[in-house]
C-alpha cells in the first residue's frame, strides 16, 4: 500500500485554509515564512506548539489564528494572557492538539517532531484534509494503519521532506512498475569526513551544527548519525508503490540533488534546487500549482560539481538497522523510532556519548521483538515500552 497522486481542483486566486501543528520549529516557521508571502492564498485557522508560548502568541496575532495550541498545559494561562484581547482560542495539552487538527482546515501542516506528531495528523486524515506531512515518524511508526486511514476517509497526503517531496514530483504513479528504484540522497552529515575515533567525544554542540540545512536539533542529530536516512528509506517504503530492495542511498555532499528515480530504460530522472526547505514547503502548500518561495535560486555554474559516493552502512550502521526493522515490520520500526527519540535526547542532555546512540538502539530492538500491529494502540504501546527500555538501559 502506497500513496497515489490526487489532484486538488482550484482556481489560481483560491484560498486555502490552513493549519500549522508545530507552527515554533524549524518546519513551522518556514510554512509561515510562504503564508507571508502569499497573504490571499492561505488563511490560518490553528497553530500549535510544544512550550513556546512567545512565538506562538506572536504567530496567532499576526495571522489571526481561530485557535492556539500549546501542549504543555502548564503553559496555557500564560497564553491566555498573552492572546488577551484577540478573537483567537487558546487551548492546552495532548488533546487539543487533537483538537486543532480536527478543526475545518482544507490542508495541515504535520510538522511536530517525533512520535508526538502521529495521533493528531491520524485525526487529520480521519476527517479527509490534505495532509502536508513533514513528520517521519507517522509513516515510519504506524504506516499500514495510517495508509489505510487515508484510503477510507479519502484523505491526500504530500511529502514535504526534501527527499521525499522530490521523489513525489518525478516518480510515474500512473506506471510504477517502470521504476527500476529510487535513490535517496544523503549529504552524509557533519562527521562524514571525521575518523570513527574521533566522534567519541563529538559535543551536541558540534552534532548540530549541519553543514548544509537548517535544523532543529533531534533532526540534525539524527543527521549526523545519518538515523534520519534510515527513517528515510522506511518512509519511503510506505510512500511509494516499491519494494524494500528498491530503495537506495548515496552520499551527496552538496545537498542540489533531494533524490532521484531510476527508470528500467536506465534514464535518471533528479529534482534539484538549494538547500532550503521553502521549496518543498511550498510545492505541499500549493500543490498541484507551483508558488514563489523567495528562496534564492539553484546557479549549476556557482555551484561548480556534484559529487556522489557509495554510503557505507558499517561506518553508518543506523540505515542498515533501520532496513532490518523495516524487514521485521510490526512494531520494530515503532521501537528503532522510539529508542532513537530517546537516545538523541539523552545525548542532548550530556547523559550519553555520541557514539552510544546507534548502539543503545540495536540493545533495545534485541530486547524487544517485533510483534504484529493492526491498530495505533499497538503502535503506542511499542512506543512506550521502547521509551521505556531505553531509558533503563541509559541508567543502567
């Protein structure tokens, strides 16, 4: 089961209604950011975000937000008093984030990180929005059983990952079986160039700083130990209508290739641009039509060459782990999503070494097989359980 393209049927000049889940991270900032930009084609109707309270207000009043979500409830009061005076709702806690993506917007923004994100862009599709997905985790975790929400509620999802939202543009949906596989594109993070002796005493500090997107910091982590490949080729798996051996991945230092389709006539066909995630933000907003973004724009001459290597998956074991719990299914690729949540964290937060995370990873799928999943209760029990493992492991 797979997505399939969906055209939306609209004239130029419509305006869409918009919600933004996670509207204070780097995603939800950068959708505002194309919002701004095209005032008369988008109009808010919820935002959500985990603790920042600031932000958040500052983003309800100048978009006028029917509702604001913050999901630490021990916030709201003082949203409350910062939306004072304002039309805009204000409501805390897990489900008001249930809440805000029910509300009646034509297309959601499902860009809050991590497991966090999955039950409200699930009660998104259950009510038949579009669904501009840029959390990995709904698809990595509960992919089956988001698929099939989709299919009986009608619901139309884009990718909004660079990769991913590439493949989308250039992937024949009418005639898959002419796709030969995909190629997934990695910059190969900031230690691709480091010696496997020295990323023992790699800082946070150091892990976040990617050299050539703008993250938050779990996704640049992930980048580093190129994890966030591994959720990739899971991702990808559910999102078009391939077998797992059909999805490759190669180091792209330069980040002007998103990714690629290999068709069985032996063409390549790539989508290119800067690295800036305006780009794919924009195509999920407007699709099928295509909108400014202010993004400065791809100089093939500037950039000079595009260079290509083999990944290797024993200097990166992370992607070779997460094909192995793609291979399990069930709940292992809910568990290798939820123990990297919480390796990455524990790194942050100087708890663990750099070094320790892949590892803690592999000791809590060893420790937990995979088991069927046929339900987002399933799913969320996997998760917990994993959480759960882990952070026993670290205090051990």
């Amino acid at each position: 089961m797979s997505i399939s393209t969906l055209s939306i049927p609209r004239s130029a000049t419509s305006t869409r209604t918009l919600t933004v889940l996670g509207s204070t991270g780097s995603i939800g900032k950068s959708t505002l950011k194309i919002v701004r930009q095209h005032p008369d084609r988008f109009r808010i109707i919820a935002l959500t975000a985990q603790n920042n309270v600031h932000e958040l207000a500052q983003q309800a009043k100048e978009f006028h937000a029917v509702l604001a979500v913050i999901a630490d409830e021990r916030k709201l009061p003082e949203l409350k008093a910062a939306l004072s005076g304002t039309s805009t709702r204000c409501l805390g806690g897990k489900e008001a984030l249930i809440e805000a993506a029910r509300m009646d917007a034509e297309l959601v923004m499902a860009a809050i990180v991590g497991a966090a994100g999955l039950p409200p862009a699930l009660h998104a599709v259950q009510r038949g929005a579009t669904l501009a997905l840029a959390n990995k985790e709904c698809l990595v975790c509960a992919g089956n059983v988001f698929l099939q929400e989709m299919k009986r509620h009608s619901s139309t999802l884009i990718p909004v990952d660079s990769e991913h939202n590439a493949i989308f543009q250039i992937f024949d949906f009418d005639a898959p079986e002419r796709v030969e596989n995909i190629i997934i594109t990695a910059s190969g993070g900031p230690f691709r160039n480091t010696a496997r002796s020295e990323l023992m005493d790699v800082t946070p500090e150091q892990a976040i700083k990617h050299p050539n997107w703008s993250m938050g910091a779990k996704i640049s982590v992930d980048s580093a130990t190129l994890m966030n490949k591994g959720l990739e080729v899971i991702e990808a798996y559910y999102l078009f209508p391939i077998a797992k051996d059909q999805i490759d991945v190669i180091v792209h230092p330069e980040s002007i290739i998103h990714s690629m389709v290999r068709y069985v006539d032996g063409s390549v066909l790539a989508q290119m641009g800067t690295p800036d995630m305006c780009t794919p933000i924009a195509y999920a907003l407007a699709y099928p039509e295509r909108i400014t973004t202010g993004s400065s724009h791809l100089d093939l001459t500037k950039v000079g060459n595009l260079s290509f290597h083999t990944l290797d998956e024993d200097v990166f074991p992370a992607i070779r782990m997460a094909r192995a719990a793609l291979a399990s299914e069930g709940t292992s690729p809910a568990t290798l999503n939820a123990a990297n949540e919480v390796a990455v964290e524990a790194f942050l937060k100087h708890r663990i070494r750099f070094t320790d995370i892949v590892p803690l990873i592999q000791q809590v799928l060893d420790a937990l097989p995979a088991q069927p999943v046929s339900s987002l209760d399933e799913v969320v029990e996997a998760d917990t359980k994993a959480r759960e493992k882990a952070q026993q492991l670290i205090r051990a």
